[in-house]
C-alpha cells in the first residue's frame, strides 16, 4: 500500500516553487495561462480534462501531478466510480507501472476525500 504523503508533496511543490514564480514570472504566467486555457470548459468538461490530466500523470509516473490533478478532480465534484473507471484505462494502457501509480492515485484520493481539502485553498 502507497504510504505516500500527496498533501505534502504538493504543500511542499507550491512552496519550493515560490522563488522561481519570482526569479522567473514570465515563465510561470505563461505556464498558469496555458494550464487555464487548456482545463477551461469546451466540448470537454473540466472534469473531463482533469480525468485526462490524472491519466498522464498516472502513466508518466509523477506524484505531484497525482496530488494536483487528485484535488482538482475532487473539487469538480468527481466520484470515486469515475477515478477507477478512468484507473482502469490507465492499467490498459499502461501495464504494471501504471498500476503501482493507481495504487498511489487511490490512496491520494482516500487521504484528501478524508482531509476534505476540496474546501481548503
């Protein structure tokens, strides 16, 4: 079982990134603007893309965007049938690596659903 600590992770990205927002705000403004435009509703929903988001960050194997795409997906009011519908595909597509990142995605869930952090900032 994953015993890892999204909320921190993504505590710790946000904070860790603060010098660079500073040192380089074009970039980053850049980067938030196309992170709004692409997530913006469309012939997609938002949830949607977010499933979608969680996907790649699934089989690319990245636990920040487990954690992000996790609590946005919670925000947008996604079920648990969704995210495991959607882990599945992943698994699919994906084979054994994705699976142990499911694990992680499942268990990200789990914690935040528990912390109620779609309510926090």
């Amino acid at each position: 079982m994953s015993t890892f600590d999204h909320i921190g992770l993504i505590q710790g990205i946000n904070e860790n990134l603060a010098t660079f927002r500073k040192a380089q705000p074009d970039a980053m403004r850049g980067f938030a603007q196309l992170a709004q435009a692409s997530m913006a509703e469309g012939a997609l929903t938002s949830k949607h893309k977010e499933l979608i988001a969680l996907a790649i960050g699934v089989t690319q194997r990245c636990s920040g965007c487990i954690g992000f795409h996790v609590k946005a997906l919670q925000k947008l009011g996604a079920t648990r049938a969704e995210l495991e519908e959607m882990l599945a595909v992943c698994v699919y597509m994906g084979g054994g690596p994705a699976l142990m990142y499911t694990a992680e995605a499942l268990k990200a869930w789990d914690t935040m659903a528990a912390a109620n952090l779609t309510t926090a900032a």
